[in-house]
C-alpha cells in the first residue's frame, strides 16, 4: 500500500515520462532534419513548439516536487521491468513499471502534447 497521495504519484510519474517524451522527440528531431523532406520546417517547428511545452510542465513539476520533498530515481531495468525508487516527505517506496505500459504511456502523451492539447475541450473527450 502507498502512502502517496493520488495526485503526488501523478506528478512523480510525470517527471518519469516527461524526460522519456523530449528524448523521443529529440531523436524524431534528428531523424527530421536529415530526412529528404521537401518541406522540413514546418515538422521541425512542430516537434521544437512541442518540445518548449513539455519542457515547460517538467518545469514545473520539478518544482512542485521540490517544495513538496519529492524524488524520483530510476533504479534498475530490464527487458520487461523498470524500478523507480519514489522519496516522497521522508518515505521510500519502489515501484515496477512494465516497460511496454511506459512505451505506451510516453506515446499517449506524445499524441496529447502534439496535437490533442489543441483541441477543443469538447473534441478531447471523444479522442481520449
């Protein structure tokens, strides 16, 4: 049983898959620009507008988390775990991620963060 709050563990995941999505945006940023696009400046604007928003909420989550005495570590991997050790106002707690259940998280927000956050609020609902 955890003794974070439900929305303590939101932002500590957070600043889990945040950092995940900028790499993954990062190497599409790379692969991008040396692709034989005809137009490569309109996807590269794209993925650089998204990248400033998602380095801006990991901003801010690492704020919250710091005023709040919290931290994340990743501590061990393999093909089909990842452990995180979770420091949240003094407490320890070790928490095991199923890899693809973080893939397919960093995906969800990497479709949220690219076009879904401009959406009408009426139009998330049915996409989510």
């Amino acid at each position: 049983m955890t003794r974070i709050p439900e929305n303590d563990r939101n932002i500590l995941e957070q600043a889990i898959y945040l950092p995940m999505v900028l790499t993954v945006l990062n190497r599409d940023l790379a692969i991008i620009e040396q692709a034989p696009f005809k137009l490569k400046r309109p996807y590269i604007e794209l993925i650089e507008e998204t990248m400033k928003a998602i380095q801006q909420e990991l901003a801010d989550v690492k704020k919250y988390m710091h005023k709040n005495k919290m931290k994340v570590e990743r501590l061990k991997s393999d093909d089909t775990f990842t452990m995180y050790l979770f420091l949240y106002k003094g407490y320890e707690e070790h928490h095991n991620y199923f890899n693809p259940r973080l893939r397919n998280k960093v995906e969800e927000l990497m479709r949220h963060y690219l076009y879904k956050r401009h959406l009408p609020v009426t139009d998330k609902r049915k996409e989510a």
